[in-house]
C-alpha cells in the first residue's frame, strides 16, 4: 500500500547544542518501521526517472521496494550490484540534486528518502550480517589503482569484481581519501569508512599505504611491474587562498590542512604531535559543502563566535541545505554578501582580525550566478584569532609532471577523452577531482565505475 504522506519521515538527530561539542554523529538513522514507512511512499514509477539521477545507476525503486516489504538483505543484495560503498553514498551524496531531485514525489510535495533510505539498508546490513563478499576467481591480469579515495575504491572493487588483480596506491598512511582526511566524523564515521574499505579486501584488492606515485614509483615503473592498465584517482588536495595580504600569518590555514589535522591526525588531542591551535573567534572563506565542515569542526573544537564568511548571499550557497541548516542549528554566524581584503597580524605574526568589505549581486556570470561587486565605502573588521581558506583545491601537480605524454588542462586536471577516462597516455586512465576538480563523493565514484568498465574492455580485447 502507497504512503501518500506528501512528507518525508523526519531523520532523528542529536539536538544542536548538545552534538555541536561532540564529534558523534549528527543523524541517527531510520528505525526499521521508520525505514518501511518511508519506503512505501515510492510509487515504483513506470520511468523510474530517480535512475537516471543517479551516477551509479543504482537500481532505486527496486531496492526500495525490498524495504517497503522489509526485506532488508534483499535490499542491500540490489544496492550492492551497482555501488561498492552504499553506507558511505547514503550519507554524503547530495541527493537533493541527483535522485532525489528527479523524483516524482517531489513535485507536489517531498520527494522519497532515498538516501535515508540507503544507509539504512548498508547500516543494517553492517549490524545483523557477518558475511564478507566473495572474491572472483582471478583472470590473471594486473591492474594498479592511484588513490584510495571514493573513485580509486570504486574502480578497484568494480575490477576485482571482475577478476583482475588490483592494486591500489595510496600516499597516505591510511586508505580512504576525502572520506578520512576531509569530511568529519559527525557526518561519516570512520569506522563506516574502514567497514567499506575491509569489504573490498575481502574481495581481494589490495592496498598498499605511503606510496606517493611520482615519488616512490613513476607510471612508467608500475608497467614496468606487470599491470596492464593504470587509474588515476588521485584526487585534488591542492588548496587554493585568495592571494590578500596577511595569508601567511601564523593561524591562517587551508581548509584542507585544518580537516586532515582534525580528522586523520587527532591534532585536536593533549597527546598530539601535531597540535592545533586553540581558537576563539574563527572565520571560515567560503560557501561549500568544505567550508561547512571547518567551520561545524571549529565549533566543536571550543571556538566561541565561528563566522562563515561568504561574498555572495544565501541562495547562491553552493553547499547542501541540510549542511547549511545544521550549521545555523548549531550556532554558525553567516556573514554573507562579504569578501577579505586583508588579514591582519599582531606583533607576533599571528592572527587578529579580518578587513572585509561588503558586496552587492550583479549580472550573473559565466556560471549563471550573480557576480558580486564591491558596495562602495563598505569596509569593516571582525575580530579573529583563527582562520581558515576554504575556496576551492586544485590536483598536486606531482604525477603529471613525472609522467610524459599525460596532457593537463590550464587548471593542472588530467585531460581525458570524456567518455571513458582515457587520457592521453595509453593504458592510462584518469578519474574523480584529478579531472573534474574537486567535486562530489557520487560522481568520483560514477567515474570509478565507468573507468573500470573501459579498463575490463581494453584488456579483454588483448
């Protein structure tokens, strides 16, 4: 029976100022009645247009309806076909814009739950079954992985799938990416981070840690080792600051130096070898999904006044609503329509407040948003002790650079076909923030999988 609630079932949550001093996380999860009745509100339409939004292609309205009727393996044996990390996906992806945002639920009201709905099924999954997959009887060939970030797993889950014998490098001490180092542990635990990873063990890819390709090995000499294909996933950790006075200040960081500390370092611990400094009043440049994650991190870690600092308005966020409104929940200050113009310093090199000037919206630009302009006689100063640069990243120049022949754009990405991550070096392919720039967890994962499908094909035909 459908349920024409036009309403999705509310996400219990720890309430705001009790999870924004603790690092649990921020969504609890359906309860399995929670789960079913959600479920019955998908009409298993005829089109299935929620597919098409998906860059995975997962099997929607087919694993929902294994929920709907409360069979919960079943469930996760459909969302298993397509995606290698459903606990992962169910918590970050912006389905608001993907699946959920062509749902036809949507249009006279809320559209399904369906990433609600999909970490539920991985996280039950998780907890009542003890089963590991199973690895595939291998083909002998060697396929070598750069990255452990959510497109190299795919990419490597979807080959072993498929026989081959893959390797992954990784240049940290621990596999992961993004899905460790940047988003905190309030949105993505990492134990949900090393169940995924453990699983794709299990099937027999390996990994291999502190390996920086470029450094500790070329391209060249992992051909030189048997493989017969190489993915690039090696993702874009290069941050990018504003070029204004005062950056180098002590207490000014990348937002991507400032998670990986939090995150993969503990540096927040006594203990630390790598501490970082104790803040009272941050500011935090940018508008993104990142930007929210420094500054809901900050918050945790004892800063008293943490601002969001955003040169256009509220509509043109770039990142989620549900990130953004659990940033206001948890007592973020937006300080919106506002750019710096200047850090300035105390007599010891560190930190003490931001010069800022106020901005109006014009014409859109070539991206179809506003551009914002200076209001004229607008400047003004917020006191600060910390701050944080959260406006984008860049690839590390590092592989291509020791590889020749491999072709990068005027950004530093690695250019490939477009098609199927093929770039410019044969036998080499490339996906996720190395060739997009830095962007969504989903689609680094779609081109994983579609990389691997290129892969299978190219050393099949041999």
């Amino acid at each position: 029976m459908v349920n024409m609630n036009p309403e999705k079932c509310p996400m219990p949550s720890q309430d705001p100022m009790v999870r924004n001093k603790n690092f649990g996380e921020v969504a609890l999860g359906y309860t399995l009645e929670m789960a079913v009745e959600e479920a019955q509100r998908c009409l298993n339409c005829k089109h299935k247009p929620c597919i098409d939004g998906c860059p995975v292609l997962i099997d929607i309205p087919a694993f929902i309806a294994e929920v709907a009727m409360g069979d919960i393996r079943k469930a996760y044996e459909i969302l298993s076909q397509q995606t290698s990390l459903p606990a992962i996906c169910g918590r970050v992806c912006p389905q608001e814009t993907q699946c959920e945002g062509k749902c036809v639920r949507g249009i006279k009201g809320e559209s399904v739950a369906i990433g609600r709905l999909e970490r539920f099924v991985a996280d039950w999954y998780r907890e009542n079954c003890a089963e590991k997959p199973q690895p595939t009887a291998q083909n002998g060939k060697k396929v070598a992985v750069i990255g452990a970030g959510p497109t190299g797993l795919t990419c490597a889950g979807e080959l072993a799938k498929k026989g081959y014998d893959v390797t992954i490098y990784e240049a940290l001490h621990t596999a992961g990416g993004v899905l460790v180092y940047g988003i905190p542990e309030f949105r993505l635990p990492k134990d949900i981070v090393k169940y995924e990873i453990d699983n794709l063990k299990a099937l027999g890819v390996k990994i291999e840690t502190n390996m920086v390709i470029g450094k500790v090995l070329t391209i060249d000499e992992l051909f030189d080792m048997g493989y017969g294909a190489v993915y690039i996933g090696s993702g874009a950790g290069l941050p990018k600051f504003m070029g204004i006075p005062g950056e180098s200040l002590k207490g000014v960081y990348s937002a991507n130096e400032y998670l990986t500390r939090v995150n993969l370092m503990k540096a927040y611990l006594p203990t630390s070898k790598t501490p970082i400094r104790k803040s009272h009043n941050v500011a935090v440049v940018g508008g993104g999904n990142v930007a929210m994650d420094a500054a809901r991190s900050a918050k945790r870690l004892g800063a008293e006044n943490v601002y969001i600092v955003y040169r256009r308005g509220m509509q043109e966020l770039p990142a989620r609503l549900e990130e953004i409104e659990h940033a206001q929940e948890e007592g973020i200050i937006f300080k919106l329509l506002t750019n710096p113009v200047e850090v300035i310093g105390d007599e010891n090199g560190e930190v003490k407040a931001i010069r800022c000037v106020e901005m109006m919206l014009g014409e859109p630009d070539s991206s179809g948003r506003r551009r914002p302009v200076v209001k004229p006689d607008s400047e003004f100063v917020i006191d600060i002790d910390t701050m944080i640069m959260s406006i984008g990243t860049s690839p590390n120049p590092l592989i291509s650079s020791t590889t020749e022949g491999l072709e990068t754009d005027k950004w530093g990405c690695i250019v490939t076909n477009g098609e199927d991550g093929l770039t410019t070096r044969n036998a080499v392919y490339a996906g996720g923030d190395a060739v997009t720039g830095a962007a969504t967890v989903i689609l680094a994962m779609g081109a994983g999988k579609q990389a691997a499908a290129a892969i299978d094909k190219m050393l099949s035909e041999k």
